[in-house]
C-alpha cells in the first residue's frame, strides 16, 4: 500500500503548460466539430446581446447565472466576433472543469493533466450530442464555476494572508455563476473532512471561506438579481429518481462508461493508490447525487435536463480517472504512454465523439433558425422595424441575425421573454406618441402587442385603423405592423439602475 501521494518530480510547470496549451487547442477546435457547430439556441445567442448592448449583472430576468463569461468578452463589440469568443471561453473552461475535482484528489500536476485530458475525451465519446452541446459551447455555468474552484483551492493551498484573502471574491464569483456550485463543494469539503484526505483544520479553514463566499454571492443576487427568492423546493419520490436516472442514461454511454470506469476504481484499488477511499467517495456519492437532484422541484420543473447532471457525471469520471493515473504514476511503463494514450483519446473524441469538423464550421444558429433568420433578418432591415416581437426561440434568433447584418446605426431589439432590460432603448426609439415599427411572428396585431408586453413589461396595443402588412419570407409568415406603448413616459425609464441594480417595478 502507498500511504503518501508521489512528489511531483516531473515537472509541475511543464505539466501545467503542457494542459493548458491543449485546453487552448481543444477550445479553439471543439467548437467547430460537426456535432457541436452552428447549434446556438436563444439562450446562447442572448449572452452576445447581453455582452454588446447592456452588460447586466446576471442573465437577464434571473437573480442566477452571474455574467462572468460575457463580461470577459464585453470589449469585443462586434456581435458575432463577442459570441464566438464567448463560446471559446465556454469550451475551454469545460475542457479543463475535471481540475475542479481531481485538484481534491492530487497536487501532483502530471496525474492532474492526465486526469483532465482523459476525463474530456471520455466525455467526449460517452455523451450524445445534445449533451456535448450543453457541456461544451451552450451557456452552461458549471465548468466555469468549477475552473475558479480549482484556481481558489490552488491558492488556499500556497497559504499566506494575501492568496487566503483572493479566495473569498474568487469562490463569491464561482457560486454567483452558478449557486448550485454547493451541491458539489459541501459534499466534497465533508468527505476530504471526515476521511482526513487533506488536514482537517485546513479543509475547516477553506470551508469557512466558502460559507462567506456563498453568503455574499447569495447577497448580490438578492441586490442586482431581478427574480428574488428563486425556490429550490424538494418533492421526493421514486418516479422522480428513475426519471433522473433515465435521463442520465439517455445521454451518456453508460454501459461502455460504467465498464471503463469501474476497471479504472478497481487498478487504483489494487495498487493501493492514495487517497482511494476518498475517491470511492465521490464516485459512489455523486451517483446518489443523480437522484437527490432528481427531487428538487427545479430539476422535475425543467424535464430532468441532462445539463444538471452532467456536473456529476464528469466528477464520477474524474474520480475514476484519478485511480488510474495515481497507480500509473508507479507503472512500469514507459512514461510516455500514458500521455500519447490521452492524445491518442483526445483525437478519437473529436473525430468519433465530435464527429470531426462540421461542413459548415462557422454557422451560428440552430436549425430551423438558421435558415429562416436570415431572411426575416433582411426583412426587418428593409421595413426598418427596430422591435422584433415572437417567441423567445424565433425573437431572439432574429434580434441577433438583424444586429450582425444591419448597418449601424441601425439596430434591433426583442418583444419578448428577458426584454425588459432593454425596454427603454427601445421606447426611446418610438415616436413621441410612444409608436414604434414592428416586425411580428404572431399572426395578428392584438396577439403581437400581448407578446411585446409581455416580454417589455409594460403595455403595449396596436394602433388603431394599422391591421398590419402580412409577409412571408424564407417560409416564414410575419406581421409588419405599428404598435404604441400605453405610457411612453414610464417605458422610457430603465429598467436597471445605478450600477446595473434593477428597479423594483
């Protein structure tokens, strides 16, 4: 048995170049892979919008989903350069998320970046495509969440005042990103606590600093979030659990997975690698962790999503992975094996996982969007209709194709759901009277201002004697018409105040 983790005597600085030379690589390429490439649905396009046209605290309408990654990319003005740099971001913190796991299981750089590079191409291969999707280029906050993670324990660990005191603004971002962050960071501080896998005083130590941290995200949600007091509320029972299981099952390659998994627990456990149980632990825990979620009214709410789970599917890998690369550290095997084995799965991820590149790479939005914005996009330039008003999915898709094709300093905003932010730029655009030019989905004038105020939040009506222009363009039939805001004066109030805090309306 090995009681002691190896020194890293490899070379931790090569290491940790080493893997971020390919994340760098990975997130440059993933998003161009046939399975992953021109998938944007209008939650991904928004995070542009939010990025170019007003920078709110967190996604718009919500008091989660801290702006973290839109914020990075805010200096790129250009919509579709914002996304695309965007969706970099987004690929490269999944690629290197595995590090939020294994850096509780391992200093030792070498064993970390086998780790992370065995762990994504495993994801790779194992998800379907929608959940590729959702773990690599969709907004989804976990991998970024995890990445700060790995950076705060990195920095707890070096010790003194000054690194101790970057960790609570740095863990605060994490959970504001994404507040269910705490559904994997309590159960991994109780484990690494209760089986001594770190000093216990120091596991107490960041855990506090993760209470305070948690404390002030929760605060500035309630502050700068526009939906206060978003319920997570529980409703146990053995359906849910199966349907959240079943879930799983449907988009992961579970039985190819458990396999390799499961060979993997079983070699660390036989060559007695360190800290074997508190692997076991998260492997074993986060499965159970599939069906607590399962019964949280969010996760039933949302039709069991596999992109809630995927965060625990990829800390069951990392923790398997872990096991093997630990015992590897002492195989007889030449040294470059193992390194050659994660580029060789890397590549086969990409290629048989990914489906290699896409014959259209630099396509943006998801079918059917991506042949009708175009030409609905066209038509709104022409009509000069500023305000587009429809469904979340088609409002968005075409706000986003107006915004890329239209010369400025012509720009479009959406009548719909998670417009209100912007409400008084486009009141502003408006006449006097309050009338601004519309450009519609719905198929009649009333039901088209219903849409716009209710995506606005405030009252908007057709005007009267305007039946509208009915068009069709790219197999799509839309209203071209004149609505007016019931009260021109307070629609042209912004909705975010100060230093983006909204208004209580």
């Amino acid at each position: 048995m090995m009681g002691a983790e190896p020194v890293d005597s490899r070379g931790s600085a090569y290491w940790t170049l080493a893997l971020w030379l390919i994340a760098l690589t990975g997130a440059a390429a993933y998003p161009f892979a046939r399975s992953l490439a021109g998938f944007q649905d209008g939650d991904g396009l928004m995070t542009a919008l939010i990025s170019t046209q007003k920078l709110t605290w967190y996604f718009w309408g919500q008091d989660r989903l801290l702006n973290f990654i839109p914020a990075l990319a805010s200096p790129f003005s250009d919509l579709e350069t914002n996304l695309r740099v965007q969706i970099f971001l987004r690929t490269l913190f999944a690629f290197l998320a595995p590090a939020g796991i294994l850096c509780f299981l391992t200093d030792n750089r070498r064993t970390q970046a086998l780790g992370v590079m065995m762990t994504t191409g495993i994801m790779t291969l194992a998800l379907s495509a929608y959940g590729a999707f959702n773990l690599f280029v969709q907004h989804n906050p976990f991998a970024t969440s995890l990445v700060l993670t790995w950076f705060a324990w990195r920095l707890f660990q070096r010790g003194g005042i000054a690194a101790q005191i970057v960790v609570v603004p740095l863990m605060a971002i994490a959970y504001a990103v994404n507040l269910a962050l705490f559904a994997v960071t309590v159960p991994l501080m109780g484990l690494i606590f209760v089986l001594g896998s770190h000093p216990r005083l120091k596991v107490l130590a960041f855990g506090l600093l993760n209470v305070v941290a948690l404390y002030i995200a929760v605060r500035h949600a309630a502050i700068y979030g526009d939906m206060h007091g978003t319920s997570f509320g529980l409703s146990v029972s053995v359906d849910a659990m199966r349907s959240g299981y079943t879930s799983v099952a449907n988009a992961v390659a579970w039985p190819w997975v458990l396999t390799a998994c499961l060979i993997m627990l079983a070699v660390g456990t036989w060559r007695g690698v360190p800290r074997t149980l508190t692997a076991l632990g998260i492997v074993f825990g986060f499965v159970l962790m599939i069906g607590v979620l399962s019964c949280a009214s969010w996760a039933q709410d949302n039709g069991f999503n596999i992109r809630y789970y995927l965060v625990f599917v990829l800390a069951v890998v990392s923790a398997s992975v872990y096991m093997l690369f630990a015992a590897e550290e002492h195989s007889p095997l030449p040294s470059i094996v193992a390194p050659a084995a994660c580029g060789l799965l890397l590549i086969v991820g990409f290629f048989a996982g990914l489906g290699g590149i896409s014959s259209t790479p630099h396509a943006m939005l998801q079918p059917p969007w991506r042949n009708e914005s175009p030409p609905i996009a066209a038509l709104a330039i022409q009509e000069r209709t500023p305000l587009i008003v429809g469904s979340f999915w088609d409002a968005w898709s075409a706000v986003y194709e107006v915004n890329i094709r239209a010369d400025k300093p012509f720009v479009a905003y959406g009548g719909a759901m998670r417009g209100r932010d912007l409400r008084d730029r486009v009141a502003a655009m408006a006449s006097p009277d309050g009338t601004i030019r519309a450009l519609c989905f719905l198929d009649t004038p009333q039901a088209c201002a219903g849409q716009a105020s209710n995506g606005l939040k405030t009252p908007m009506t057709p005007v009267a004697g305007d039946p509208g222009k009915v068009v069709t363009t790219g197999g799509k039939t839309v209203l071209i018409l004149a609505l007016r805001f019931v009260d021109p004066a307070a629609a042209r109030r912004p909705a975010i105040g100060p230093w983006g805090r909204p208004y209580k309306q």
